[in-house]
C-alpha cells in the first residue's frame, strides 16, 4: 500500500510494538537484545532514521519507568547509526529475532496504511545512491564518500533480502518455505 494516513512516523510506531515483545521493565537477556537491534537495524535499512536525542525523547515519553528499556534501545540505536553493518554478539550468538525480515514494519505499513516497506527501501536506495553521487563528485576519496557508499550497499542488500523473501522457494523434497533468516545475511 502506499498512502500515508499517519502522521507518527514508522519508528514512533514501532518501539511500543517491540515493547509488547520484550519486557520493558527489566534488564534484557540476549533474546531481547536480538528483537531490538532487529528493528532498529530495519529502520535504519528503510530510512528511519531519528537522532539519538529524538529516540532518548520518545522513550522517556513511552516508557517513563522503564530505564532498562530506554538504556538499551537507545545503546544500541546510537551504535546502529554510527556503523550500521555492526556486529553485535547477541545476534552473533542468537541469529536474527524474525525469520520474516521486515515483519514488523510490513505489519505497520499494512495497518496504518503507510508506504510499503518495498517503497521505503526502493526510495532509500535512490537516495542513497544520490548521495553516493554527490560525494563522489566533491571528492571520491572522502570519509563521507565512503560512508555514502556504505549506506547505498546497505539499501541494496536490504532491498534484494526483501525481494528475495517474498518469493518461496522449494525445499528439498518440494516443500516450499520462505527464505527468511538466511536471507538476512546479506545485510552485513
């Protein structure tokens, strides 16, 4: 679907739904981590992407007693946008939260009626790319062309793990199955 009847932005939407999948109000183990840094680092892939004080805000305002919560979501989103090919060790350890990547913002864009998670991703890549061009064109060996360079790869393996976990493919005695959790290496 691509419309946009909500104001509040994806993020906004997403963290009081991963508050109802992890315990806000306790110290998180390393199944816990592995959901929040699943849909953070999806935000990040479809291009939300709100300041560290933006994200610390919205917290305090969602969970005002819940400081376990607030510490970690904001933790590890600060480490997401300084190097979103991260490797954190509880989803070295665990493997990805979903075996459906994107599921939580498909199911927001499908219910609020928000631009699907295939546009946001496809327009993330244009921009990306854009500004990989730009970068290029002040100067190709800059930090920031680097970094432009880094997120437009990021845009393109998010965009091919969505397309490639639409599709279903057949197992080994014919039984078909999503692609889902494999597919999710690609993103690093």
């Amino acid at each position: 679907m691509s419309g946009a009847q909500s104001q509040q932005p994806v993020w906004q939407l997403a963290l009081p739904e991963l508050g109802r999948a992890i315990n806000v109000n306790a110290p998180h183990d390393p199944l816990d981590h592995v959901k929040i840094i699943s849909v953070l680092t999806e935000l990040y892939y479809v291009g939300e992407r709100p300041t560290p004080a933006q994200m610390e805000a919205f917290l305090l305002q969602l969970w005002p007693h819940a400081q376990y919560a607030r510490k970690d979501i904001a933790g590890f989103w600060r480490k997401i946008l300084d190097n979103p090919r991260r490797r954190f060790e509880a989803v070295r350890t665990q493997g990805w939260s979903y075996r459906h990547p994107f599921f939580l913002l498909d199911k927001l864009a499908t219910q609020h009626q928000l631009t699907s998670v295939e546009d946001r991703l496809r327009a993330q890549l244009r921009t990306d790319f854009n500004r990989w061009l730009a970068e290029l064109g002040a100067d190709p060996y800059s930090p920031a062309a680097n970094l432009a360079r880094r997120d437009y790869v990021l845009a393109e393996n998010a965009l091919r793990v969505w397309i490639r976990s639409r599709r279903p493919i057949r197992g080994r005695w014919g039984n078909p199955f999503w692609v889902g959790d494999a597919a999710l290496r690609f993103l690093g």
